[in-house]
C-alpha cells in the first residue's frame, strides 16, 4: 500500500472509531455536561495519541533511512538500510542503498588516484633529495675534507667540525628521503621494512618492537604498501600525541584473512579524540585493497590500530593506483 493511502486509512480508522462511539454510548447534550465534557476530552486524547502511535509506526521506516543518511560515513563503507515499508519508502531505500554503493566505489577510484599521486610525489621528493641535495652534500664532504688534510691546524679543527655537520646533515636527508619512499620495500621486502621502520621509533624512553609471523602468504606491492604506510602513521601517532613508553607492530596470518597487521601502544588510549588526516588516510588506504581497519582502544588501556588484509581489492583498477 503506498504511503499516501497507508495515512489515509489510518487516519480514517480512528476517525471511524471517534464517529460510532459518539452514534453509540457517548451522549452530548447542549450545554455540554461536565461528566461528558471529560469523557469527550478523554476520547480525544486516547485518539490523538493512538494516531501518533499509528503514525509512528507507519513511518519508521523513513525515520531508519533519515538516521543512516545523516550518520552514514563513507570511510566505513557497508552501512546499509534495511528495505522495508510501503512502496515509495521501500524504493527510496533501495535508491538510497544503491546510491550508497555507488558513491563507495566512486570514493575508493577517487581516493586510490589521489594516494597514487601522493606516492609519485613522495617518491619524485625522495629521489631529488637523494640526487640532488645529497650529492651536492656528498661533493661538499669531500671537499671539506681534501681541504682539512691541507690546512693549518687551527684551521683543520674548524674545518672537521664542519665535516661532522656535514655528514649529519646527509644522514637526515637520507633518513627523510627513506620514509618518503619506503625503498627498502622494493628492496628487502616487507618484513624488513616494518623492522627497520619500528626500529626508527625506537628512543630512550618508547621501546618499538616489531613482532612479524614467519611463513606469512606473499602480499601484492599495493597492499604491502598501504600495510607498511599504516604501520608509519601509526607509529608516528604514537610516538606524537603520546607519552607511552612501548609500542609493538605485529603482522600475523589470521583465520579468516591473509594478515593481520596490528599496531598497540601502551599510551592514554585515543579516546574520542576527532580523526585528522591521519587516520582518514589509514581508512582510504585500507579502503582501497578491501581490508577491515579498526582504531579504538585495547583490552588494556592504550591505542589498538587493525589492519585485516581480507585478500578481495576494491577493484583491479584500484590495485593498480594503489602502486
Ligand atoms: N596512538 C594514539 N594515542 C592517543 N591518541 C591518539 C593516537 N593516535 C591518534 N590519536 C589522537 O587522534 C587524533 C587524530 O589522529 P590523526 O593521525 O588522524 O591526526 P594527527 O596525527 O593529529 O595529524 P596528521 O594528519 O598529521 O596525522 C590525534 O590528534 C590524537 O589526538
Ligand atoms: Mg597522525
């Protein structure tokens, strides 16, 4: 029944009930009489109220789609409302859940082509302040030090120092440049990429420790990098709005995924703290190769990020963006 005649009866019906009471028991005498003055004022409000109730009822439905429409998150894709109800409200929650899915896919191509290009970006960062600023850097030790072996040693002391300057200054390019473009991906895998990035956040008050599953399934380049960018993000949070003293990365094959990542500190926990870029960016990525990704709090106190590699990509397209 559609929604306009659904009303209608409804109303009708209590407007019957109203109708053969008054033919039937209820007598009205002019002037009213107090004792009927209450019992007419007793039947309206029984019939205002049974008619909102009725009305609730009828209109549920929409009051469940206008309740995921106003909280639904793109970010967490799968929110769909349930179809029912009368015709015109069952088809515009299937236009709505259809909408939903459209504006998902659209989402994860739209997302996996700007995380593709922040990745060129980063990669063409790291190979000119590879190239360029650390040659120049490189060309200028050497010359220090040729002019050091000659100079006079009031002079060479000053001139060592600067080397030393020098040389720190090239080590922090390359440590920039490594976390811009996680090449030791390409080159020695994921494993040891996540090792050498928790080693990194390893200071003298955070012990980062990385906890990686041997005999692990191979992953594709795409999601072995958005693994090791949510490791990255996660480690910096904790090392940036913490004061937690250990933080582990795991990766470990889970019964119903390929792999599990997990990233646990032992801090004051995330709390309700609104999501920055940061965490969005976790999102979009895990979006992207289909995975499940879950921030909250541990079992204990402290922050629990979950990364679960489910194996089934957005799309092939989005795979191959991801890169
Ligand atoms: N491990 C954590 N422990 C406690 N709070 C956290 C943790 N990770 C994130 N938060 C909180 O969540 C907020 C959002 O994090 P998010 O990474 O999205 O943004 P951000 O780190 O502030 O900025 P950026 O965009 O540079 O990452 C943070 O500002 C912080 O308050
Ligand atoms: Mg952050």
């Amino acid at each position: 029944m559609s929604l306009y005649w659904r009303i209608f009866v409804l109303n009708a019906g209590v407007l019957v009930v109203a109708v053969l009471l008054l033919l039937g028991p209820v007598t009205v005498s002019t002037p009213v009489l107090f004792g009927e003055a209450v019992v007419l004022l007793a039947g309206l409000i029984v019939m205002v109220i049974a008619n909102a109730v009725l009305l609730r009822v009828a209109l549920a439905p929409l009051a469940r789609l206008n309740r995921t429409m106003a909280t639904v998150d793109l970010l967490k894709p799968g929110s769909r409302t349930t179809v029912t109800g009368p015709g015109e409200i069952a088809e515009l929650t299937t236009s709505f859940n259809a909408m939903l899915a459209r504006l998902e896919a659209e989402r994860a191509t739209s997302s996996g082509r700007a995380l593709s290009a922040q990745e060129a970006e980063r990669q063409r960062l790291a190979r000119e302040l590879h190239d360029e600023v650390g040659q120049t850097l490189t060309a200028v030790l050497l010359q220090l030090k040729h002019a050091a072996d000659h100079a006079p040693r009031p002079v060479r002391d000053d001139l060592r120092q600067a080397q030393e300057t020098t040389r720190a200054g090239l080590d922090e390019i390359r440590r920039i440049a490594r976390r811009l473009r996680p090449g030791v991906l390409e080159e020695l895998g994921l494993h040891s990429a996540l090792r050498a990035l928790t080693a990194e956040f390893t200071t003298s008050r955070l012990s980062a420790t990385a906890h990686i599953t041997p005999g692990l399934p191979r992953l594709d380049p795409a999601t072995e990098l958005v693994l090791y960018r949510v490791a990255q993000e996660g480690l910096t949070n904790t090392a940036r709005h913490t004061h937690a003293t250990r933080v582990e990365v795991h990766l470990r094959a889970l019964p119903n995924a390929r792999v599990g990542l997990l990233v646990r500190d032992n801090g004051p926990g995330i709390g309700a703290a609104p999501e920055g870029a940061g965490i969005s960016g976790m999102r979009e990525r895990a979006l992207l190769i289909g995975a499940e990704f879950q921030i909250g709090q541990g079992p204990q106190d402290g922050t629990e990020i979950r990364l679960n590699v489910t194996g089934h990509a957005a799309d092939d397209r989005t795979q191959e963006t991801a890169r």
